[in-house]
C-alpha cells in the first residue's frame, strides 16, 4: 500500500462555506471574506457549461475542497471507473486543497440513488470499506476523507459501535475523518445513544475537518435536511467537539431553503467565536 504525506494541515482552522449555485453572483461581485469553499463534486465531474464557469471563477479567488457522494464505497458494485477518471480529472484542474466521500452506499448494480444509504458496523464492512478507500487514494495519489453519515435505524448483526466502526476504517485504510457533528446528533437522537460518547471515543489525529448543519425534527425523529439554521444542541456538541480535538477546520453546510449569504456568515462567525475560545 502506497503511503502518502496527509493533506491534514493544508485546511485553515477556520470557517468555510459549502459552495450553492444561488450564492454564485454575490461570491463573485462582493468577494466576501472566507477561507475557502466546500465543493460538490458531483455537481461539476463534466467540467462544462454554467455551474462550471462560475467554479472557475470561484478557483481563481478561493481555496476549495471538493466533497462527494458519487464513490459508493460501501457499494458491494465494482468502483466505477468512469466516476474516478472524471473524478481525478477534476482533481486535476482544481486543485482541491482535500477530497471527501461518506461512508455508505449510493449505488447497487451500477443503478445510483443519490441516497446516503446505511451500512452495518462489523469487520467485514470495515475491511470492505478499507479496501476500496486504499484503492481511490492509490488512484488519486492523495488521502482522502471520509464522512460519518446520519442513520434512521440500527443492523441488528451490527458488532461494533459506530465510533469504533469509524475508527476502525480510518485506521486500516489511512484516510482521515470528515466528522460531521450534525450527523452525530441526529444519529443519537434518532438511535439512543450518547452523542458527546461518540466525540470521545475518536482519535484526534484521525480527524481533518467538521460539518455543521440544521435537521428537521419530525416529531418520531430527527432528519438531516441541511434546510435550517444550526440547533442549539448541535452548538453545544461543537463546543464539546472543539474542547476535546481543539480547533478544526469547519464547513458551514446549507442545501435547501438556503438563505441569502450573509445569513451564512453569521453561522460562520458563532462557529469561528466557539473555536477561538479554546484556541
């Protein structure tokens, strides 16, 4: 297995933004002050037309990461080589400071559901997952991250702890975490568990970058929307995260409802006070 230097220090300890196509003229026009931009892969794999002018521009000013749902790695599919031709294609040319993925399955006999669909936390899946992110990192010639995902259910032949599961891939394949406090929350809530439980049990140099974001709570359960400003508990284990890792690089994630851009900023501005309390 090829060794490679981690990207891990290449992100600012700072706030970045998910970048969304309704904030392309304001980005462009204002040239607002952030640190750099979370990409949607999947949106801009063709490197054509609109979306991908605006990327461009935004290239020209910014550092970007690109962050993906196309990689399927739980899939027991083959990885599709088309999708990482493109992918390392756009690597290529943008130049992202990191590349990310989730930890699920989006694809079942090369039919794509553009669903974060679950996986079961035992050493099959974890040796499965390993596997195929040593093969995408070996292709792309970089590390990767690799992000928890929020669940509405649990595998009963699970035999290991989410945490555990995580960590277990991370470690045997090399990636690092894209850890998602959002996904932490709506997971505990929604499977019973003790989300600050979880922050402890992961090894702090195993994680490069945070997500935050809003659910939706849907009386019987919580719903990972992105569509809403960030709850006050998912605030609260920020803090608990920041406190226990130290400071990180964070994204601010907003994909439906998604109010104007200095709306944002203000999320980013609570999320950069936390971080510098425990700096």
């Amino acid at each position: 297995m090829a060794i490679y230097p981690t990207f891990k220090n290449r992100l600012p300890t700072q706030v970045g933004f998910g970048l969304r196509p309704c904030h392309y003229s304001f980005i462009e026009t204002e040239r607002p002050n952030v640190p750099w931009f979370e990409v949607l892969t999947d949106n801009y794999l063709r490197q054509q037309g609109l979306d991908f002018y605006h990327l461009e521009k935004v290239c020209d000013a910014y550092a970007i990461t690109l962050h993906g749902i196309g990689l399927s790695l739980g899939s027991t599919d083959l990885l599709n080589q088309d999708y990482l031709r493109q992918l390392k294609s756009l690597v290529q040319r943008t130049q992202p400071l990191m590349v990310s993925d989730h930890l699920c399955w989006t694809s079942f006999n090369k039919q794509y559901f553009h669903e974060l669909l679950p996986l079961p936390y035992t050493e099959e899946a974890v040796h499965h997952l390993a596997n195929r992110i040593r093969y995408v990192q070996d292709f792309l010639g970089q590390q990767i991250m690799v992000e928890n995902v929020s669940t509405y259910l649990q595998f009963t032949h699970s035999t290991l702890k989410e945490w555990d599961f995580i960590q277990a891939v991370a470690e045997e394949a090399d990636c690092l975490i894209l850890l998602d406090i959002n996904n932490i929350y709506v997971s505990a809530y929604n499977n019973n568990f003790e989300p600050q439980h979880y922050l402890t049990k992961l090894p702090a140099t195993r994680i490069g970058q945070l997500h935050l974001a809003g659910f939706s709570d849907l009386g019987t359960h919580l719903l990972d929307t992105h569509s809403a400003s960030i709850h006050p508990p998912v605030w609260s284990l920020f803090e608990e995260a920041i406190k226990h890792f130290g400071a990180l690089p964070t994204i601010i994630e907003w994909d439906n409802k998604i109010p104007a851009f200095p709306r944002l900023q203000e999320e980013a501005q609570t999320a950069q006070k936390i971080m510098d309390m425990y700096a």
